[in-house]
C-alpha cells in the first residue's frame, strides 16, 4: 500500500492502514487541512470538486464533501468531470479554491486529491507545505451545526469549458467540419469518454468511432496512454480507415494522437503540433520541462521565437511561462497548457487546436508528423546505494561536464550538440532517473549508457 504527498497532491492506493495508503482517515485528514488553508489563504469558504471515473471515486467524494461541509465550507460539485475543467469552474465560481479527484494515469487501485487555488491552478511546494502542516497538527476547528457548508451540483461546466473552448480564435470548427475527419477516441472508461466525443460533436465532427468510452471506471488497460496500452485504439483506427485516433488520461489533462496506419504521433509531438500552429498565429515564447523533447525548442527557434526549459511538474512549468510571458507551453507527456484560456494542461483545448491545425495543413495526420524534428527518447534508472549523497554525485557529473551547456534547474541536464541528457533524482524511490534524446533510438541508447558508467564509476 502507498501514500504519497508531493506536490502534485495527495494520492494512494485505496485500502490498507492510516497513514500508509488513500484511507479514509487519510482522506478527511487532508481535505480538512486543505479547506481550513483555503480559508485562512483567501476568506473564501467555497470549494469546487469534480472526479474522474475511478471506483472508488463516489466513496471519495463522499468523503470530501462531507469533510468540507463540517469545516464550514460551501462546495461545488460538478460531478463526473475532468481535471481542466475544474480548473475553469473555480475561477467561474469565484471559489477559493478546488479539489480534483483523480489519480491521472496511475491504475485503477489509485486515487488522490488534487489541489487548485482560487485561480484554478495547482498550489505550489510552499503553500503544499502548509497543508501538510495543518494536516499533520489536526490544527482545524469543525463548525458547529448551524454553520455547517452547503453543496450545489452543477452539471453544465463541461458543457461551458467546450463553449470557451469554440470561442478561442484560434479555434476554427467550420475548418474542422469541412475536412470531414472520422475519429476513434479511447477514454480509458473514464470521464474522457464524455467530454471528448461532446466536443468533437461541438467540433462538426460527425463520424467517431468510440471504445472503452463508458464511463464505469473499469480501466480496460493500463490507463497512461502509451503505445503498448493501445493497442485496441490502434486497430480500431485501422479497421475503421479513420483519420486519426485520440486517447486521454482518464481525468483528460493528457493527451495524444494516432495516426492512420494505427502508429502514435507520439506523445511529446502533442505540445509540438499544437506549439507550431499557436506560434504560426501568435509570436511569442514557448516552455515546457526539461524532459521534454527538443522538437520544441527547434520549432520555436524556425518560427523566431525564444524556448525556456523549466523544472519538471506542472506548476513549475505555469511558474516559468508567466515569467516569460509564453504563448504556449506545457509538458511532453501530452500536456498542452494554452494561457488564452487557463494555466493548466487540458487535453479538449489540445484537441481543438490540433484539428484546426491537421485541417488548415490539408495534409493527413502521418504527413503532419513528418514534417517535424525527428527525435527518440530513451528513459532509463540507476538504483542508489544506501546513504549515498545524490547532490554530491550530480555536482561531480557537472564537473565533468562543466564546459558543455547545462542547466541545474531541476537535477542536471547537459545539452550536447546533437542529443541531451537529464539526470533527476527521485521524491518517492532511492533511484536517478536518466532521460535522454538523440535523432535516432541507438544514439539516444548509446548516451544514456555512457552516463550510466560514468556515474558508477563515480558511486564506486
């Protein structure tokens, strides 16, 4: 069993003890801690919740609606939603705050709160921080009965998050509706199965094609979507002769496409396809995290712009795109970020920009992919001795490398002429991860080997 807080939030494993999974203790410990810290952060005692498909999804929120109505908290409860579009109601709600119950893509024994603040967007490390410390103190005070919170269920934020959607300039459905796309969709049987084909249809798309789109719960395959767990979409899509496939993460703040002959467009190239159309329409800067590949920079750099790598993790990504004022940005997980409408990954938005893009090009969806960078990525991991000092190795692997271009940013990064590579040390594991990119499979292979000697020859 397993529970994790980080700053993505508090998530687990359904079942086991308190304190060492997602139990309910757990749950109401920390749902009470983040509403008293929405409470003394903005005087705001409105909350807005919505959830992803999962199992254990209504015992969840069962929990945290009634957790919040007894620290005086009034919510919102959108329901089946998505993870963008709760983002979108709280700054509607004029709400303090938010909580997203989904686990993203991790399997089906997991869940987790996700935390937003009044503006939709995730909290960062600080503010994680004094959760943590409110939860682990108790220090909350419960309302008394005549104070208790109130709920309203509101199911028309979906429908309002596709309308903002459409009303994105560069958004063209009568585009999209002229190409006359057939599309296969795979939701995972969570709430994608909803929300993408309702905004396909809001898209003049008239022929989809829909598999594990019942939103039940019952993830029919390891739901982070990766070649290897959809394989059913890519055969529908070749049956079928679609033009292309989408597949979501079962809260739809990833995303990533297929192609005609039933290949990946590949998950990084999302934010590239989308960054591409976004930059030809509207200069400016892009961001997104280090372990994203290259394709970004060198497509901003074509369309005379500026690319700025940030620290893995969303909200450091939102961090450096104000900082720098992006246009677009987001992470190479499928995660397209477009500021016109929130700071926060959202795959509907993703999917309409990108078909305005593959209908605008006039070319089909395997001849868009072509016509960019070409990369491969390799991911790989070293375990870590007992009591090994990880800053000090990755201080020495800077030393070696201190005349090649590198970042510290967030672990190490060395960005050679052809190929790069990123070293982070794990919150949750005793291991390093090592990513790296090169123009073909064996090269990116080839260097990832390389730093893996050098750093055990370095550990001894």
């Amino acid at each position: 069993m397993t529970l994790i807080k980080s700053i993505s939030g508090i998530r687990g494993t359904i079942g086991g003890k308190p304190g060492e999974a997602f139990t309910p203790i757990d749950i109401v410990k920390f749902t009470a801690a983040f509403g008293k810290f929405i409470q003394l952060r903005t005087g705001n005692s409105r909350i807005v919740i919505g959830r992803d498909a999962r199992i254990s999804g209504d015992m969840v929120r069962n929990l945290v609606v009634g957790t919040l109505q007894s620290i005086g908290v009034d919510v919102v409860d959108l329901g089946l939603s998505t993870t963008p579009t709760v983002e979108v109601a709280v700054p509607g709600e004029g709400a303090g705050g938010g909580i997203i119950l989904t686990a993203s893509h991790n399997p089906i024994e997991w869940n987790a709160l996700k935390l937003l603040n009044e503006k939709g967007e995730f909290i960062n490390d600080a503010e994680g921080q004094q959760v943590l410390k409110i939860a682990e103190s108790l220090d909350v005070d419960f309302a008394d009965v005549r104070r208790l919170g109130s709920v309203m269920h509101r199911d028309d934020y979906l429908q309002r998050h596709i309308d903002q959607v459409l009303a994105l300039p560069l958004v063209d459905a009568d585009v999209i509706r002229q190409a006359g796309f057939k599309i296969a969709v795979d939701a995972v049987n969570s709430t994608g199965g909803i929300a993408v084909p309702a905004l396909l249809k809001a898209l003049g798309v008239d022929t989809v094609y829909k598999i594990h789109c019942e939103p039940n719960g019952d993830f029919p395959h390891n739901p982070e979507p990766l070649a290897e767990n959809l394989t059913d979409l890519a055969a529908l899509v070749v049956d079928t002769g679609a033009d292309l496939g989408i597949a979501v993460d079962p809260d739809v703040d990833r995303l990533c496409f297929m192609m005609e002959n039933g290949e990946l467009f590949g998950e990084e190239y999302t934010l590239v396809a989308v960054s591409d159309y976004v930059l030809q329409h509207t200069p400016g800067h892009t961001v997104s995290n280090l372990s994203s590949t290259r394709a970004l920079r060198d497509i901003t750099v074509n369309r005379g712009a500026q690319y700025h790598g940030a620290a893995v993790g969303e909200v450091n990504v939102v961090t450096k795109m104000k900082e720098v004022g992006a246009v677009i940005g987001g992470e190479g997980n499928g995660g397209v970020i477009y500021p016109a409408l929130h700071y926060g990954r959202d795959a509907l938005v993703g999917i309409a920009l990108f078909l305005t893009h593959l209908a605008k090009s006039g070319r089909r969806i395997s001849e868009l992919r072509a016509a960019y960078p070409q990369y491969y990525m390799s991911k790989n991991k070293i375990v870590l001795t007992p009591g090994l000092d990880v800053d000090n190795l990755l201080a020495a692997m800077q030393q070696r490398y201190r005349d090649v271009p590198h970042s510290t940013i967030d672990g190490l990064k060395i960005d050679f002429e052809n190929e790069w590579v990123h070293l982070r040390k794990s919150n949750t594991e005793p291991i390093i991860r090592i990513y790296s990119e090169a123009p073909t499979p064996e090269e990116a292979i080839s260097i990832a080997q390389r730093i893996i000697r050098e750093i055990e020859s370095i550990m001894g």
